[in-house]
C-alpha cells in the first residue's frame, strides 16, 4: 500500500480502505492516513466521512509510515503498548500529524504536557465549551454535545506550551468547577497533535 515502508511480515502488513465519493472525503481525497485501531472504533467513524486510510495491526509499523496522517483508535495506549508512546512522539516531532481519539490513557513518552484528569465526575449541569470558529469543528453540530461521553476522562488543561483548546467541559464540584479539555491541539516538535476525548 502507498505510504507503507515495511516489507510485508505477520501483523505489519497495513491494509487500504479506499475513500468514498461524497461528504469529508473531498477534503481527505488525497490525504495518505494511518490508521491503528485495536478496538475497531474508529473505523466505522472515517469509513460514514468517506475517509479512506491504510489499517496497521501493529503499532510499530507507524515508525517508518510515510503519509500525512496517523489516527489512533480508542485503547490504543493500552498496557502492553508502551513503545507506541515514543514512536508518535519521533513521528510528531518531525512533521508527522497526529489524531488521538478517547484515550483511556496517555503515555508520560508521548508529552509530559499531556495528562487526563484522575477523576471527573460529569453532572446534570455540565456544559461544553466551544472554539466556535476553529476549523476543526467546521460543520459540526455542537448543541447536542453538552454532556459529552461520560466514559472518557478529559484532558487536564496544559500548564506550558503552544497549545490551543478547541473543546472542554465544565462541571460542578462541590462549591467550585472543574474544566477538563475534551479536543486539543497540541504541537509536538514540527508536527501537531489532536487529542479528541470525545467523539
């Protein structure tokens, strides 16, 4: 497959899926995409945008894959996974693009600037906060998006950097609030990194 540079070897072998006509596909037509997608989820969503990408059952052929974008899926941290961490990190660093999509955890390898909250308790009150005019969010509905998914922690805010918050969540706690980051965008040497918490 296009962008692929391993030779062919059990679980390194990346599979296409070729974009549809239609929706977001126009604008991803040309767009090579990684995808590593251990609990399947991801898939479903770029396959309904018409996204095509090249599906890698192993992590570690990410290291020399040479497109214009890696996603990762839900779980992709998982225990046993470790070295995924600094592989993105080297990737991210020389001009790779980076989507990472509900993360149940987040690798200290990755970017020390990139932790999840240890708890968030989501209530009846809890309201999204919105970069309206981001690109990323351009033609996405977001007044039905408040509550966000209760399962996924979101992001502590980071406390250093370039980075840019494009959605959040605020929620009481007792007296106080607290605000998490549910989609950030995040530099990473010459590339950049999406964290979406929520999808």
């Amino acid at each position: 497959a296009e962008g692929a540079t391993l030779p062919p070897g059990p679980g390194l072998t990346p599979r296409s899926e070729e974009p549809r006509a239609g929706g977001r596909s126009d604008l991803f037509g040309r767009a090579r995409v990684a995808l590593f997608d251990p609990e399947g989820k991801a898939a479903p969503a770029l396959r309904a945008l018409g996204i095509g990408w090249e599906d890698f059952p192993a992590f570690e052929g990410l290291a020399l894959y040479r497109g214009d974008l890696i996603v990762i899926g839900p779980g992709g941290f998982a225990r046993g996974r470790e070295a995924l961490g600094p592989i993105l990190a080297a990737r991210a660093r020389s001009g790779m693009r980076l989507l990472l999509l509900e993360q149940p955890s987040l690798p200290g390898t990755l970017s020390e600037d990139l932790r999840l909250w240890p708890s968030f308790a989501r209530s009846a009150d809890s309201t999204a906060l919105f970069a309206s005019q981001h690109p990323v969010l351009r033609g996405v509905v977001t007044a039905d998006r408040a509550a966000g998914n209760p399962r996924v922690r979101p992001l502590l805010p980071p406390t250093r950097g370039n980075f840019r918050v494009i959605a959040g969540v605020r929620t009481r706690s007792g007296s106080s609030w607290q605000e998490g980051v549910t989609l950030l965008e995040f530099p990473i040497g010459a590339g950049i990194l999406l964290a979406a918490q929520e999808s």
